[in-house]
C-alpha cells in the first residue's frame, strides 16, 4: 500500500500518541495538533492524506474545524475520531459537511486500522478509476505517433516491446520530435496504465529547487518552505515518471537519482526516507555520451538510465511523414473551432515538404495552427504560411544569396508578396523596383505559389 500523510487532530497528548502509534505500525506518516487553529494551519501548510479529527478542542468545540478542513484541503479526507458517537444527530452531521467515517472513543486499534485501510484503498481505486477514464477518452496512444514513414514505424514497434517491461526506458531526439508523446505511449501501453503519469522538464527548473520537484520537501527544510511538499517521485506512486531533459540535471540531483534508480529509496530535502515504486522514462536532446565525456554526466547513472533506448529520428529525415501530420493537425484544430477549413492545398503541402522544420514535430504543428487562422479559404494556401517556410522551400535559401543580396531583402521579397495578396505590380512599388524585377525573383526563388490562380 503507498505511505500516506496522516494527521491526527486531538487535544489530549495521550490519545495522539497512541493514535500516531497506530498508524506509524501501519507504514503511514504521522502528525499531531492539539488545537483548532493550530489543526487548520497544518492542513494549509501540509499535503496530507487524511485528519483524524476530534470534534472538541479548548478553542473550538463546534463543525467548524472540520468545515475549515474541507474548504481549504477538499482533496483530504477526514475520519471523526469522537466520544459522542452514540449521539446520531452529531455523526450525521460531521457526515453531512463532509466526514469519510467516525470512530468511537475510548480508541481500539482494530477500528483505526480497518477505517484507515478502508479509506487508502477507496482512495487508490479512486485515482484508478479517473485513469483509466482518461485512458478510454484518450484512444490508444499509440495511434497519437502519426507517421508513415519506415522510421516512425519502428518507433512504434520498440515503444509497444518496452512498454511490456518495467525497465527505465531512454528517449532521445531533437526538441520537438515528439519525445513525451512516446514517453505516454510507454505509460498507457504498460500494466501501469491506471497509475499516474507524471512528467517533469529537468530544464525548466532551478537547479537549487530540482530535489525539492523531484523528491519533495519538509517544512523549514530551507528558506520559502514554508509547508511540506511531495515530489515528483512520491506523486507517481506506482505509475510512472517522465523527467525530460536530463542531461540538465545538476550534479546533487544526479547522485540522488542514482540511489532510487538502485534501491527505491530517496530522501526528501529535509531527510525523510522515502520508497518510490515508480518506472522511470527519461528522455534528452542532448548527447549523453559527450556530456559523459566532459563530466557533466555521471557514468554509473548513465548505464542506468541507458538500458533501452528510443531514437525518435527529426522530421527532415521522414519527410514522408509530414502530410500526414499537417493534415492531423488540421482536422485537429478545426474539431476545436469549426471554422470550416478541410485541407492543405497541392502547392501549400509541396511547401511544407520542402521545409527543413528546425523545430520538428512540435514547429509544424504550430505553423499549421498559425497558417489556419490566418486563412479566409476553405483550405491552407501558400499565401497563409510563414514567410520563414516559403523562404525555406527554395534550394539557395541556407547560402549565399546572388539576387537580391540578402536573406533579408528576399524576406521583404516575401513579406510584399503576401501583403499584397500577389499582386506583382504593388509588391514592386512597396520595395522600390520595377515589376519585372520582381517577376524575375519569383521565378528564380521558386515563388510562383504566391500569385494567385
């Protein structure tokens, strides 16, 4: 059973003690409080489980300690622990704001223990339940890996052998060619499906605060931890955790990585030990092999990390592929608004074919969003696509330039070209030469897409 983080909510020392007792011999994590505001503080501060609560305190002998608690934490759960549990009108009430169960004083183990297991496991097939949920909602994942190509193909035949494994799985490929998306794949193909899926940008944290994301934090553990924390480790449970970009992981993060990956156990930042059952799926544009070489990666991490790997090859590579996905994605943006656009033009995909796509996946999604707003057609014209890829479509875009003279000026090439709806003789006027000049750009540069029919 996954440890919980459990407060007990009593004003006699005694019956916290024996209450915390309990629940530490059940493998859960304990608290005490003794007054109503000091219980109320903790669960804003704290991200605890479940509050046993007495109903009675010197500052406070009313709900409103219990109403407080599922108004501000209405993800924890709470069990009446009470002396008046004959009185029915009391119990439906504290039932009524929000109470899970009660229990009777004076305390027996066996009613703390069998509540309490009710309680994790209702909540455990809770989370269960909403995964699979979004499973049956989502599809199969691997129909999200769009592609015709004979690279992409075998992609998604090495993410459907791994996902059977328990092993850690490493992912690599340039930024944008669909790492979490295979990483997903992984996750939803795996017994795990039902568990959670938790992913975590190594390089979009602050290296003084990668531990706390990934392994969590106690309360005063350093300066701003004002409330205790759980981590990314602690959030998968038993699922799965996705840590993107790590080979920008600092050097402290490394080492305590490497301790869960051989053990299963982590200390949260504050020393509390901790055990993860979680498959790790990491993934890096990075090459790790040279970062090895100039210390910036441990050895003994990397043979951990690098025992199955996925190679997800850039988009100029499986240029085959990206009809497919333009069109995707088309379809996919017109579910969304309904502006009636149903395709890409002839000379439009030709384009998008020509293209080196830098950005890779994750670019031509994003042109193709850009090109469908900006389009007053039924479908995606030349005219409705980035400067910067109908530039790219001609072979002497990436070097020197005879005419005109630069990159530049064959952007305000472009730019006149769109902005007057390819009308030749007002682009001509708008850069300050004659139409046939820019009659003979066209046909050199290969623009002939952006006149109209």
């Amino acid at each position: 059973m996954q440890q919980a983080r459990i407060l007990v909510a009593d004003d006699d020392p005694v019956i916290c003690d024996v209450l915390r007792e309990i629940i530490t011999g059940l493998g859960h994590e304990a608290a005490c409080t003794h007054t109503a505001a000091e219980t109320t503080a903790s669960v804003e501060q704290n991200d605890f489980d479940v509050v046993l609560l007495d109903l009675r305190f010197p500052d406070c002998a009313d709900f409103s300690t219990l109403s407080t608690i599922r108004k501000k934490s209405p993800k924890t759960d709470v069990i009446i622990v009470t002396a008046e549990a004959d009185d029915l009108a009391i119990v439906s009430e504290a039932v009524r704001l929000g109470a899970f169960d009660y229990v009777p004083k004076p305390i027996r183990e066996d009613d703390i223990r069998i509540r309490l297991t009710r309680l994790l496991e209702m909540r455990r097939l809770t989370r269960s339940h909403a995964y699979a949920i979004a499973q049956l909602s989502k599809g199969s994942q691997f129909d999200d890996i769009i592609g015709d190509s004979p690279a992409i193909k075998s992609v998604v035949e090495q993410a459907r052998d791994f996902a059977t494994y328990d092993f850690p799985v490493l992912i690599t490929g340039e930024t944008g060619t669909g790492k979490e998306l295979v990483a997903k794949a992984l996750h939803y193909g795996s017994s795990r499906k039902e568990k959670p899926y938790i992913s975590i940008n190594c390089a979009a944290l602050p290296t003084e605060l990668t531990e706390s994301e990934l392994f969590g934090h106690e309360k005063g553990a350093f300066t701003g931890a004002d409330a205790a924390r759980r981590g990314a480790f602690e959030e998968a449970e038993d699922g799965t955790l996705f840590l993107d970009e790590i080979g920008d992981m600092s050097a402290s993060a490394q080492a305590a990585l490497l301790r869960v990956l051989e053990s299963g156990e982590y200390h949260s930042v504050g020393g509390k030990l901790k055990k993860s059952a979680a498959r790790v799926i990491f993934a890096t544009n990075q090459d790790l092999n040279t970062l090895l070489n100039e210390g910036r990666f441990r050895k003994d991490l990397y043979y951990r990390v690098d025992r199955m790997r996925i190679h997800i090859p850039p988009l100029r590579e499986r240029k085959q592929d990206i009809k497919l996905l333009a069109q995707h994605f088309v379809a996919r943006v017109e579910e969304k608004v309904g502006k009636g656009v149903h395709g890409i033009s002839a000379d439009t995909m030709e384009m998008l074919e020509r293209y080196a796509w830098p950005g890779n996946v994750r670019e031509l999604k994003n042109e193709i969003e850009r090109a469908y707003i900006h389009t007053k057609d039924d479908i995606i014209k030349p005219m409705d696509l980035s400067t910067e890829v109908v530039m790219g479509t001609h072979p002497e875009a990436d070097g020197a330039i005879a005419d005109p003279a630069t990159l530049d000026d064959l952007y305000k090439l472009v730019e006149a070209l769109k902005a007057s709806a390819g009308n030749v003789t007002k682009a001509a006027k708008a850069l300050g030469v004659h139409r046939n000049t820019v009659h003979r750009w066209i046909r050199k540069y290969s623009l002939e897409a952006l006149l109209p029919k």
